[in-house]
C-alpha cells in the first residue's frame, strides 16, 4: 500500500507515543512536553485560519532558535501553507525582496528582529504580523502568546499531498540575490529519514540548537528530533560558555556546528578548560568545508565528542554524503582525520557523482577533479518563480541531476574530497590551486585563528593565491607572526605553484548566518579594479 509522506506525522508521532514526555527546554525556561508543544502549535494553527491564511499561503518565521520557532514552524504546516523560515541576520532591504519574491501572506518574528522587518512592511504583500513580546516591538505587531492564549485550539487539517510544496528555504545569498528552495512533504519527509538513520538520531537524544531553524529546517531536525520523541535545547544564539553549560546541565548527546562553531568551542576550551560532558556521550556533525586537522582532533581527543562531517547544499535537502564510514577508520588510529576531513559517501538512496565538464564520471584516483551533481528524494523540486534557474542547475553538465558548483576528487571507496567551488578554484600560470587545501594548511600555523583564500589579480600568472587571516590573538596590526612566515610555511608544507602569495590580516572574515565564508565580498573588494577574473571567481 502507499501512504502520503507528510511532515505533519512527525509531530502527531510525537503527541501519540511521548506525549506526556519532556519535548522542548524553551530560551526562557519553560519546559513543555509533547502535548504541551502540540497544543500550543494547534493554537498556531487556529490563529493563522483565524486571520485567513490558507492552504499554499506562505507565512515567514524570523526567529532563532526558540519553542516559538518550533510551534510555529508546525502550526503553519498542520494548515497546508508554506512554511518559510527567514535568516535574521539579513537587512531590511533583504527581508523586502523576500517577502516580495515568495509573497509572504503573514509573517511570525522574535522580538529581536521584528524591528528589521517595520520598515519595509508598508512595501510588502504581508497583511498579517506576529511577534513574540510585541510590547517590545516598534509597530501594530499582534502579541504571539496573546493570539494564541484567546483561542479555541480547533483548527481544520485540510487534504495534503506529499508533492505539494510545504516549504520554501532561501539560499544563503553568497553570490548575488537569495533564491527560494521549494521543498514538498515527500523531500521533507524522506531527508528526515535520512537525518534520522545516518545521524542516529533515538527517542532518548538530548539535542542542542546549535544549528540555526531556519538553514534548511535546521538540517531537517525540527522533524527527525521531534519524529522520534526526542528532546529540543533551544538557544538564542551560539555562545561557547552557554554551550558548554547545556552540555553537562542538559545532559546533551548530540549537535551541530559549523567549523567556525568549532573553533570557538576549541579557543573557549584552550582558555577555561570546561566540562565538556554530561550523563550522556556526545557526537557532533559539522557540514561542508573540511575543519582542520587540528580542530578534529581537539573535539575528539580533548573534548571527547564523536565528530561527524557531512555535506550537502540547500537544494539537496541538505544532506547527501556522510565521512561517518566506520569499515575506513579505527577510533584509536590517527588515520581516521584523514577519513573524517573528506565529505565522504552518499547517504541511502542518494545517487552522487562527480563528472568532468563533458559529463563523464571522473577517475577514482583522489586526483581527478569533477564537479559534484547528485540526485535523491530529498533534493528540490525547483526554486520558487525562476524556470530557467531551475532547469540550469539540473541539466549543466549532465541531464536530470542536481549540480552542486562544488569540485571534488574521488577515492577508491567513493568517498568524495571537495576541493573547491568552481567559483573558488583559482588558477595561477594554468595551474589549479584549491583554496580549501591553502585554508588547510594556514589552520595548522599556532598564530592563525580563521583563513580564507581568494584567487587575486596577478600580471605575471593572471591570477595567484592570496589569504586573509584572522590572528589568532585577535589584533590584525600586531598579528605575532609575519606574513612572510606564512607564505613560507606554506611553500614548506605544499607543492610550491599552490603556496600563498599574498596575506592581509583581519579582525574578521565576512560569514553568512550559518558559518560560511562569503568570498564573494573578498573577491569584489580584491578585483574592484580589474575588468575580469581570470577564473571568473
């Protein structure tokens, strides 16, 4: 027989078997229970009716990572209308052209961010504003407790489809404007099933939000966490003391984190030597780009937490690959970085490749260089009003697959290694240089604390590396090392054509709300004068 995938199951699971089990550690310490999260997303659901929203009316959530995001997120989608999470660390012209391009019916925002969204709500389609503390917010905001408190919970659960859109996920905006991710119930449903089996994910985890809601339904977790009856740790925030805290006071066994999360959980380690377990064992997965050798090895030697890398795109879900390959590595051996530093194998049922440009399958030799395309259940139906987008990123290459932009090797097992964005890839005298590999190497210098590496203008080779390095003392004027010393350290540690030319010291890199690096705006300010990139990076 068949049944609809729906991503309201994950929740009526939730209320039928853990009902009267603890669900959510809320920001403001409330504790609720599975039934308690249900009632009040069936009052989220009820009020929404109430002010006219529909089945495929999209409604915004701006918030991090509290209960009301939770509720929220389920009491949009309980109706039929398209959840549509929000980043909040964009601007006010960012939210404008969003709020436009899905046209957002309503929208919910924390009282932190409410305020970016006042000044654009006169120039949007959005008729209906909630926020949480409205007291607390400039504008006519309905009081998120208040609509939900002086409503009767009855709410009517129209027919669904499992390929009907139930989200829309707008990507990070790292080269030019967002484009909207349309998701349905069926690659919802299967990408947390996928989270579930590949993760381990069990009715008894402890999970941290570490990971923002809104990237991607926090990974796919605001369904596989509650699917399975475990408990949410809400956070406002990533602060490495709270973190640490939550650990041991909530008795965490799992997370997530971007590399850069890594590194200051490992820097706030280095200084105040905290506890770093409770009653449970951890694992945590970071996604994309490699973290260093040196950080892997300070969260499973010295915090002793179980790492996991993962790797996927907005667009895929995000998850597609997995370094969790326990038959390649022994837990006691050195050798499993090397294993754990690669993006890995595809997850179940998920058809990954890596083609040269003609299309063709790259060699399993770790050398070659291809670009990752890959096809699943939890990958994109299209992105929202934008045909031609669409149908490029699924037919560049090679027909009906997904194409990440991301360049990666094979090896013999098929565990992919990315080595750059196509974007990123720099090419110095007709010789391609990986950024990553650069990065790579810089994290392993004691004076560098963050790297990123950019592709400048050269006259002799057209191009050449170039790093911008946040010291790892924090002053950018007195860095405590030489930029010579880092090139050299380079030179001394790759093949000499990939060493780093150039190196500017910076209080900070530019990063996207989820850890990302945004080169782009390194690349702009670096090739401001020139008429073209010779890699067109």
């Amino acid at each position: 027989m068949e049944k609809p995938l729906l991503v309201t199951d994950f929740l009526d699971r939730a209320r039928d078997h853990y009902g009267d089990d603890e669900a959510v550690v809320a920001t403001t310490g409330e504790r609720y229970t599975y039934d308690e999260l249900g009632d009040r997303a069936d009052h989220v659901s009820a009020a929404l009716q109430d002010r006219g929203i529909e089945k495929g009316d999209r409604v915004a959530v701006l918030d991090p990572n509290t209960h009301y995001h939770l509720e929220a997120a389920y009491g949009i989608t309980q109706i039929g209308a398209v959840h549509t999470p929000l980043n909040y660390r964009l601007t006010p012209d960012d939210y404008e052209y969003i709020l436009n391009d899905a046209g957002v019916d309503a929208i919910i925002a924390d009282r932190e961010y409410a305020e970016k969204v006042e000044p654009v709500r006169d120039d949007v389609p959005t008729e209906t504003f909630v926020a949480t503390d409205a007291d607390a917010v400039e504008g006519d905001w309905d009081d998120f407790d208040e609509v939900i408190d002086g409503l009767d919970p009855e709410y009517d659960r129209p027919e669904m489809s499992e390929d009907e859109t139930i989200t829309i996920n707008y990507t990070s905006g790292t080269t030019g404007d967002p484009k909207g991710v349309c998701r349905t119930h069926r690659t919802e449903t299967l990408h947390a099933y996928l989270v579930t089996v590949h993760q381990g994910i069990r009715d008894d985890d402890v999970y941290l939000w570490t990971l923002p809601m809104f990237h991607v339904n926090g990974w796919g977790h605001i369904y596989a966490v509650t699917g399975m009856g475990a408990k949410h740790v809400c956070t406002r925030g990533v602060d490495a003391e709270a973190v640490f805290e939550a650990v041991t006071g909530e008795d965490v066994s799992y997370m997530c984190g971007a590399p850069t999360v890594l590194n200051m959980l490992s820097e706030y380690h280095d200084e105040h030597d905290p506890e770093t377990t409770g009653a449970n064992d951890v694992r945590i997965a970071t996604a994309g780009s490699a973290p260093p050798e040196a950080t892997i090895r300070t969260v499973e030697d010295e915090f002793g937490w179980y790492l996991k890398h993962v790797y996927g795109a907005t667009e895929t879900g995000p998850l597609i690959t997995t370094s969790d390959a326990r038959r390649r590595f022994d837990d006691d051996s050195g050798d499993r970085f090397a294993v754990k530093k690669r993006q890995g194998l595809g997850y179940l049922g998920t058809e990954l490749r890596v083609v040269d440009e003609d299309g063709n399958d790259v060699a399993r030799d770790d050398e070659s260089i291809g670009e990752i395309v890959v096809r699943g259940n939890q990958v994109m139906k299209e992105y929202w009003h934008k045909p031609e987008a669409t149908e490029e990123a699924f037919n560049d290459r090679i027909e009906g697959y997904y194409h990440t932009g991301d360049l990666a090797t094979v090896d013999e097992n098929g565990m992919i290694s990315i080595q750059d964005r196509k974007k990123d890839i720099i090419i110095s005298g007709g010789e391609n240089v990986s950024s990553i590999e650069l990065e790579d190497a810089l994290f392993e210098h004691d004076a560098v604390a963050d790297a990123a590496v950019i592709p400048a203008p050269s006259e002799e080779w057209g191009e050449t590396p170039k790093a911008f390095v946040v010291p790892a003392n924090g002053d950018p004027d007195d860095p405590g090392v030489a930029a010579d010393d880092l090139v050299g350290f380079t030179r001394d540690n790759l093949a000499s054509y990939k060493a780093v030319r150039r190196v500017e010291f910076v209080e900070e890199l530019p990063t996207t709300a989820t850890g990302k690096v945004q080169k782009y705006e390194l690349r702009e300010k670096e090739w401001d004068d020139e008429d073209r990139m010779v890699g067109q990076g």
